[in-house]
C-alpha cells in the first residue's frame, strides 16, 4: 500500500517491512501484559513512516504490511523487488537465551554490500548517540551463520534492524513504551536523513519553510501541514490499543483542557488539504466518524 507520495522530479522510494505478523507473533517478552514482537515491529515502523513522510519532502513510503496480516518472505521481496524501490528496511525486535544481552543490531546481508553496511553503521551510531541505547554493531551472514531472505533476495540496499532484545527485562520494559518506541523510530529516522543527504545530494529533501506570498484574495489555502483529528475524550485513553490500531498512521494524544474534553486524538500529517481529506475518509471508515481535517 503506498501511503505518501510528496512529487519531484526525483523520488526516493523507501519500503519498510514490519517483521512477522498475523499467525506469526515473533519473539515474545517473559511478561506476559507486553505486546508482542510483531506488534512492536508495526508500531515502530509506522512512527519510522511518519518522520520520514512529515519532515522530508521527495520520498515515497511503502509498507510490505500495515496491519496484523502476514506477508511470507517471498511475498516481501517480490514487493520490494517489483516496486523498485531504492532502499528496504526491515524492523524487528530480538531474543537470546541469555538474559542479560541487550542492545540494538542492524544486519546486511554481506560486508562487501558496502551501501547497506553504511546504512546500517548510520543506524547504529544514532541508536547509541542519539537514543542512548547499546549498539551491537552491524552484523553479516558470517556473523549469523546463516543468511536472512530479505536480505539475500532483495535487489536494492537493504539492512534489517533488531531493535532491542525482548529477552531481557529493561529492555522490553523499553520497548513497551510509546516514549521507547519513539526513540527508535526518531533514531532510524535521523539515520535515514543523514544517509539520503549523502547518498543523494541533488535531491532536495528538506521541506520548504518558505512563508507563502500574502494575497488580498479571499480565497483560502489548501497548502500547508495538516491533520485528522478522529475523535476527543475526558479520559485518557491508550493510542496503542484498539481502536487506533485500526489506523494506517500512528496516533498522536495531546492535553487540550482541565475540564469537558481533556484530550485531542490525531493522525498523519500532510502537506496538502487534499490528501488529509483522502485519509479522513479512510479514517471515517475504521471506526472515526466525526474525523475532520485541522491545520496544524
């Protein structure tokens, strides 16, 4: 499903794969109220989309899954592969027999795949600059000992990232967080900016500050940064369970007021009118009926 497109004569197209998903729930954490990696992987990949697609302009965002279905591993390549998009990052969380590893990982598929490896040493660098979190380095087939199909099979620079190890107790505490899943999110988000600026320096990926002309016209603008506010609440209400998991885009939750409606819900941001009013519409469809569109 492409979600964004923001035009140029120049696209960067980037698929990001939520590992696992559906029948296959990935690793699992030793307590039992967190979720599970499949679901975590969603999560943090959506916020990864969400950075890329609000704050660069000239990049395309293609999920392999937005929901809890499971694409096979043969279904992920073929989609990266016949999308020809520029990059693949696959997102997982890890686990180890033993407890006490933790830490963040970004694995290629060969050290000799040279553009992959420099994502991946990007990714790393932020994880343990920016998010403070430990950095296991990058990792290859000779590492593992084994290869990892969306890796081998893809036909663009590809890096597959483990987030942290539910394994161990203080990470998956973490990674069970929206403040922790963020981190991530923003880590593998600044990693990607810094490595498009230096991998693709005719392409412009910085959005326009530029203020638009003032006019005496009355007509109203439809450009500028928008959103779909979905619903208000008295009470606070968890932007990780149903039904905003029914949504394509993560969600926001902002305190607007002491008293009456206390919180605001929102999701996705635009560049245009236009295209928040398409989301609006699937948003009205999953459960948000009174979804308007707000300029933020």
């Amino acid at each position: 499903m492409i979600l964004n497109v923001l035009g140029s004569a120049q696209t960067i197209t980037i698929m990001i794969d939520p590992g696992h998903g559906g029948s296959d729930p990935g690793h699992l954490s030793a307590n039992a109220s967190h979720l599970k990696e499949k679901d975590l992987n969603l999560l943090i990949a959506k916020k990864f989309g969400d950075y890329l697609i609000s704050k660069l302009s000239n990049i395309k965002v293609i999920y392999t899954r937005t929901d809890d279905t499971y694409p096979t591993l043969d279904a992920r390549v073929e989609m990266a592969n016949k999308h020809k998009v520029d990059y693949f990052i696959s997102i997982h969380c890890n686990s180890s027999s033993n407890k006490s590893i933790k830490g963040t990982e970004s694995h290629v598929h060969t050290m000799s795949s040279k553009k992959s490896v420099k994502l991946a040493k990007t990714f790393e660098t932020e994880f343990k600059t920016k998010a403070g979190r430990t950095s296991r380095g990058v990792k290859d087939s000779d590492d593992r000992e084994h290869t990892l199909q969306v890796l081998k099979f893809t036909e663009m620079t590809s890096v597959l990232v483990e987030c942290g190890f539910l394994t161990n107790v203080s990470e998956a505490n973490f990674l069970n967080t929206d403040y922790g899943r963020d981190l991530i999110a923003s880590a593998l988000f600044r990693g990607m900016r810094t490595f498009l600026k230096e991998s693709h320096p005719g392409v412009k990926f910085e959005k326009s500050t530029t203020n638009p002309t003032v006019s005496n016209s009355s007509s109203t603008s439809t450009t500028g940064s928008y959103t779909v506010q979905i619903m208000s609440s008295k009470e606070w209400m968890d932007t990780e369970k149903s039904p905003f998991t029914k949504l394509t885009k993560s969600v926001a939750r902002e305190q607007v007021a002491q008293t009456g409606y206390k919180y605001r819900y929102t999701s996705g941001t635009f560049a245009t009118k236009e295209e928040a009013e398409k989301y609006q519409k699937e948003v009205r469809t999953k459960g948000f009926p009174d979804a308007i569109v707000i300029k933020k």
